[in-house]
C-alpha cells in the first residue's frame, strides 16, 4: 500500500496505511523495526530497482526504510510517498509489517534531502546508510557527509565505478579517516568485499597447504580474468593475497577496460600481479592463477554457485566448494545485521591505496 504525502504528514499517513492493512486482513499487525535504513541513489531508474530490493533486504533485516531519489540535472521539488508491506507469515506468526518511505528531488531541492530525513528517523533504533550511487562515498560532497552523520553504518557497492585509481584511492583514505577517528560503532562496507568471501576463503585454504606441503615455495605470479563491471573485485582480491603474501607494490600500470599489472616486492622475491577484464561473463571474478613453485595453482568458477581449485596441468582431482547464490538485496540484508569492522577489509583497502599509489607514480 502506498501514497504520496505531504512531508509533515507521514508519520500520521503510515499510521493509517498500517491500520488499512489490518481492516484488509482481519488481523493485527506490528510494526518489524530492527533499525533505520536510509537509501540513496541519484537517478530514478536505480530507485525503481531499490524499490523491488526493498522486501528481499525487509525479509533478512526489517527496518524503517528512506528511499531517497536525488536526480541532479532535473529541478524536480522534494515528495514524499510512503509504503507499508506485510512480512511474509513465516517471518512472524502475530502479523508484521515495514514501512518505507520514499523522498524525490531534482536540481537544488536535493540539498534538502538530509533535513527530511532527520524528521523521519526513529530514534533509538542504529541508523544505517546505503549509498547506491556510483560515485565513491568520499567523492561525493556535502550530501554524502550531512546523510551518514547520524548512521553507524555506511554500506556502498563499488561494482561499476567508472575511475577506478581515483575511486579506490579515495575510499581507502577516507576508511582510514573513519579508523582513525575512532567513532564507536562507526562501520563502512563494500559489497564487493562480501562478493569475495568464498574466493578469500578457498585461496587462503589453499596458500595454508601449499605453505605446509612446500615451506619453501613460493608465488611469483598472480592472473586474475574478471567479467564486465568487476574489475574492483579482482582490485580488492590482488590486494588481499599481496598482504597475505607480504609483498608491497614497486609499479604498476593500467590500460582502462583492458588490464592492469603491478610489479611487487615480496620477502621470497619479486611478485607479478595482473588483471584482465574478459569481455563477456558475469560481473564477477572468473579464474585466478597463482604462478606458485614448485606447482602452479588455479582457482575457477565452474558454475554460478561452485568454485574450484586445482594443479593448472591436471594431474590432481579438482577440490571443490559451493558459493550460495546470494542477491545485491542478499548481500545488503547480510550487512545491515554484521555490526562489526572487518580488520582484513580495511587492511585490503590499505594495499589498494598503495597498489593505486604504483599506477600514479608509474
């Protein structure tokens, strides 16, 4: 159920949606509040696919969503419009909805969207921040700034950002500003790191053997093929396996669209990191070879919800490991209720700065 409202009147029209949805099914229902979810994005046809994400995300962590649309090129005044859903029956055996409300606003009248919010925000339930834009958060300005004051946690996607050196070396300054600041609570997020659990997990089961089987062997390549729209994925795992590895960037170089290759220095040698973009597949890592003596290894997706790994000539059965077939809305849902800092997120994004650093300098 939904309707556009005038802004001073939406906690009294969810109040009536809420009671309208009751008189339909002739049974009560509460209200499913775990925290404040506010949402932005900059463009309507991005709101519209939030808005189908919205009762996937409500069904792992219900919530008062604020879906706020901000178009910059179109003057357009701020409207509100609110939205009650019931939860699945399932969920809660009493009868449970979650309301959203959705804030609209062009050209100048985008700048009034964090006011709006603060009236609308519950307040002693976490405030989360879901920044759907594809702008890096710490290039985005003052709205970006005024809108994750009162949150705990900021949850963007860099998946398609279209300035990788520059997106990847701000956000890891910016993370370091929020460490340093050491703001309780205070956690940000990337999606892609969440889309690289299963990849993490089975490299790092695989170095642990190699390093028990073969102390003194070592990797001195590293190949990593992603699909369209991935290439911070393979960023962020190149910079995970180099700190796992202990290697730091010497140089590197970037053919944007095409690849990227880094020269490191490592404590058994030097270390060569390239990425290639395929150009069909799914927005996704694809293959990664580790280049490793005395036996190369690769690590490959063999389905949408199966990695492998394996000798590259063959001569052992291949070990498998099945990856859950997990939505944006999976993902985000995942996040909003994982409160903790991740040291490992923060210490990748630590060497893509530095990776970004090489590719300057270079």
């Amino acid at each position: 159920m939904s309707g556009q409202v005038p802004l001073r009147e939406v906690e009294r029209e969810l109040k009536q949606r809420m009671q309208e949805l009751q008189g339909e099914s002739g049974s009560a229902f509460h209200r499913a509040r775990m925290s404040n979810l506010i949402v932005f994005c900059d463009s309507l046809q991005r709101s519209i696919e939030l808005n189908d994400d919205v009762p996937a995300i409500s069904s792992v962590h219900p919530a008062r969503t604020i879906l706020l649309v901000g178009e910059p090129g179109v003057e357009r005044p701020l409207s509100a419009r609110v939205t009650v859903r019931p939860l699945p029956r399932q969920q809660s055996a009493t009868g449970a909805c979650v309301e959203m409300v959705t804030l609209h606003a062009g050209g100048s009248a985008v700048e009034r969207l964090p006011f709006a919010v603060r009236s609308l925000l519950i307040g002693d339930l976490p405030v989360n921040l879901l920044w759907a834009s594809s702008v890096p958060p710490p290039l985005a300005g003052v709205l970006m700034h005024e809108l994750a004051e009162p949150a705990q946690q900021i949850i963007y996607d860099s998946i398609g950002w279209p300035d990788l050196v520059r997106g990847v070396a701000a956000t890891a300054a910016w993370l370091e500003r929020i460490e340093r600041k050491g703001i309780r609570w205070r956690v940000a997020s990337d999606l892609n790191w969440r889309r690289l659990k299963y990849w993490r997990r089975l490299l790092a089961q695989t170095l642990d053997a190699m390093q028990v089987s073969h102390p003194d062997g070592k990797v001195c390549e590293v190949a990593i093929e992603h699909g369209p729209h991935a290439s911070i994925q393979a960023w962020l795992l190149a910079s995970w396996l180099a700190s796992w590895l202990g290697a730091t960037p010497r140089g590197g170089r970037v053919t944007p669209g095409v690849e990227m290759t880094w020269q490191f220095d490592g404590p058994r040698g030097e270390m060569q990191v390239r990425i290639r973009r395929r150009e069909e597949g799914a927005p996704t890592l694809h293959r990664v070879r580790l280049g490793c003596d005395p036996q190369p290894l690769v690590v490959s997706r063999e389905g949408p919800q199966r990695l492998s790994v394996q000798n590259e000539d063959g001569d052992t059965a291949p070990r498998t490991v099945t990856v859950p077939a997990l939505s944006a809305a999976d993902l985000i849902g995942r996040q909003l209720s994982d409160r903790e800092g991740d040291e490992r997120f923060v210490a990748a994004m630590r060497g893509a700065q530095a990776m970004a650093r090489a590719v300057v300098g270079g």
